[in-house]
C-alpha cells in the first residue's frame, strides 16, 4: 500500500485544518498509512487533477475540487459516485445538515460526486469602525450629500472609494484580485453583468455575453480597476487570497470577495482588523436587484483510488459538525447549517449567521463541460479590457464568437 495523496487547494487555514483533521482521524481509527498533501494553487490544482488525468490514473485518493470543475471532473470518469456509499453509510445529518444550495451542482446525472467542503458566497466586505465614525460619517455627508453607509449601487460604491482613499496612510478605496486565474475577474465579471439585470444565458439556454448590459458591466469595471482615486495598486498582481490579505491587514475599506475572507480577518494572526469588518449585499444598478455567486469547493474521491474505503471514511470524519467548525476557526468556511448559526463562532465572527441570507441570492454558473474554456476566454477578455483600449462592445462580440465555436 503506498502512501495517501490528498490534492489540497493551497490556502493556510486548508492546509492546516486538512492536517489536524488527518492527525485525529488516524488516532480515531488507528490508521498508519502515510499521508501526502499536496498544497496546489487554482491552475496547477485543475492540471495535476483533471488535465493531466491525476485523479484517473491513481496519483491521488482525495481532491478538493470546486463546483466550477465537478461537471468536466464527472463527465471525464475522473471522480467516483458516492451514491452507494452515503447510502450505505451517510455522513452525520446527510442531508438536511446542509443548505440545499451546498449539495446541488454536485448531484449529476443522478450521482453525488462530493461533499461541501468550503464555501462563502461573494458578498461586499467593509470597514464597519471607518463607516461607523462620527467624523468620516460628517466629511462624507458634507462631500457627497448624502449619509455614509454600504453602497447600495455601483455609483455609491465609486464615491465611498474615493473618500476612502488615502495612499499616504496606506488606505485604499477598494480592492480587486486581477491576476488572471481563470477565476476572480471572471466572477467579478459575472457580479457586475447580474447586477446589471444581465444573464450568462440567452433564451435557448446558451451562453451569451454580447448584450448591453455586458457593455455597462466591462465599461464601469474597467474604469474602476484602473483608478488610482479608488483603488489598490497592486489589484492587478492580486489573486482573491492576496487581496483578501490587503483587507485583512487594514490596506483597504471595502472589498468584492468571498465570504470567507470577511471571516479570515477574524481570526488569523496576521489581521489589523478583528472586529472591525462587516460584510452586507452587492451593489446593483436602478431597477435590478442584488446578487451574490456561490462556488463552492467539495471533497472529491479519485475514481481511479486504490483506497476508496478509507478516503470516504475520511470524508465522513472531515464534514462531522466538530470538524466543520474547526475550518472555521482555522480560517476556512464550514458548510453546516450547525456551524453558520454556533453561536461560539457568531462571537468571534459576528456576521456569520448572514451566510443564510447570501446563500437566498446566490446565482451559480452555468452548468456545461464547456464552461472551463468559457472561463478562460472571459478572464482573456476582462485581462485585455483593463489593460488596453479597443472598446467593450468590441471585446465582448470577438469574445462571443470565440465562445460560440465552442458550442
């Protein structure tokens, strides 16, 4: 028997909690296999897992995945059913322990592929002690009119940047994760096209992002990452975890991120601002609503796993209520209902229990095996937006006729 391979996604509080939960697992069932993790960041983690075929030819037992891969993952034989398994033999309160919106994207073709691992909606993360004081609440109103508190549209969101920005403390308006990863800027693409009453998908159910509102969404997101009356300098070399970090060190005032840097800031050492965070709905335009994008990450088993009786019985151990809530406390998000309204993790993270309402708005991506090269082509796209001239029309009608060869 060699050793056990965990594929972890690269992020501290994973990395950690992963370890510990292996460390009282093996105790618990007097288990001495050695186990491998592997810390992979986004890019590499899809390569060694589902490019290279990772998870079919047995280099890895268990993979974190997340739900924008499952379907590709599934379709290429790459990650077992777990149908059989829960059936026989469920994880603790399977399923109503969980928000119906945590178990759907990996319920396909009537097969389970995984279990919520971590999870944190897009949510606006801000600087409740600065919103909250007398004299910025003053100069605000005296500046702009009208009385500070969480953008309630993309206007708002402008202005509370700029006053809010001051390079020479080191305080910056807002913050974006830039750096081209097939992800952040194709969320923050999303959010904005959303809020804007836009949708990914035409009537035939197709994707389709040649639309006005895509126009009003790349326009107003590429004026804003390009501000330096707004935002951090560094968003284009950020990922989502390195400016998560600028938030979390007291660099910004507001933030579009996942949940679960908002609760990050709470409890990792690194944090200026313990309980000094808040996070409250996106912007939206006039007339449209908010929105929220859940992706979340599960614990995969690899289909071509020479341990699979031992990677469930992992799995069971690592989504009890004790473990969720130790991702949590680590930094990561638990997925359980119990965690989300404990109220020892309300206390440290007070805006915790909100994670219910975000999930009430959250959208998801479209469900298509072609939506990883969709996602590649959007992120190409934002890239060329916010680093060059030809305008947005332009750049979302090329985009299209890209993604429509796909089809």
């Amino acid at each position: 028997m060699g050793n056990f391979k965990i594929a972890v996604r690269k992020f501290g509080p994973f990395e950690i909690t992963l370890q510990k939960l292996w460390d009282s697992f093996c105790i618990k069932n007097d288990v001495s296999i050695a186990v491998e993790m592997i810390p992979l960041e986004l890019h590499d983690l899809y390569e060694q897992t589902l490019t290279n075929e990772g998870l079919k030819n047995g280099d890895w037992d268990i993979a974190h995945l997340n739900t924008d891969w499952i379907f590709d993952a599934v379709h290429a034989n790459a990650v077992e059913d777990l149908s059989s398994l829960i059936a026989q033999n469920p994880p603790q309160d399977y399923p109503e322990g969980w928000h119906p919106s945590l178990l759907h994207l990996q319920q396909i073709n009537n097969g389970t592929y995984g279990l919520p691992f971590h999870d944190g909606p897009e949510c606006l993360i801000y600087r409740k002690d600065l919103f909250e004081d007398d004299l910025e609440k003053e100069n605000f109103k005296k500046q702009y009119g009208y009385e500070l508190q969480p953008p309630k549209n993309w206007k708002e969101f402008t202005q509370i940047a700029e006053f809010f920005n001051r390079p020479s403390a080191n305080l910056y308006g807002c913050v974006f994760a830039n750096y081209p990863d097939g992800h952040n800027m194709v969320f923050d693409f999303c959010l904005q096209l959303w809020t804007r009453g836009g949708s990914l998908l035409n009537e035939q159910n197709q994707i389709d992002i040649n639309q006005l509102a895509a126009v009003a969404a790349l326009d107003y997101y590429r004026a804003t990452v390009n501000n330096s009356k707004t935002t951090h300098p560094k968003s284009k070399k950020f990922g989502s975890v390195e400016a998560g970090m600028a938030f979390a060190k007291g660099e910004v005032a507001m933030a579009i991120n996942w949940f679960g840097f908002a609760s990050m800031c709470e409890v990792i050492e690194e944090s200026k601002i313990k309980g000094k965070v808040d996070i409250a709905e996106l912007p939206f335009d006039e007339n449209h609503t908010t929105a929220s994008l859940n992706v979340y990450w599960l614990y995969t088993i690899a289909s071509g796993s020479k341990n699979k009786k031992l990677a469930y019985d992992f799995l069971r151990f690592a989504t009890t209520p004790e473990s969720d809530k130790l991702l949590t406390n680590e930094g990561g998000i638990g997925c359980r209902k119990s965690t989300w309204n404990d109220s020892d993790i309300n206390q440290t993270i007070p805006y915790y229990h909100k994670l219910e309402s975000l999930h009430e708005n959250a959208l998801t991506i479209p469900q298509t095996p072609i939506w990883p090269k969709v996602a590649e082509l959007i992120d190409q796209m934002v890239l060329k937006a916010i680093n060059g001239t030809i305008p947005s029309e332009q750049l979302l009608e090329e985009t299209q006729i890209t993604i429509r060869k796909l089809f």
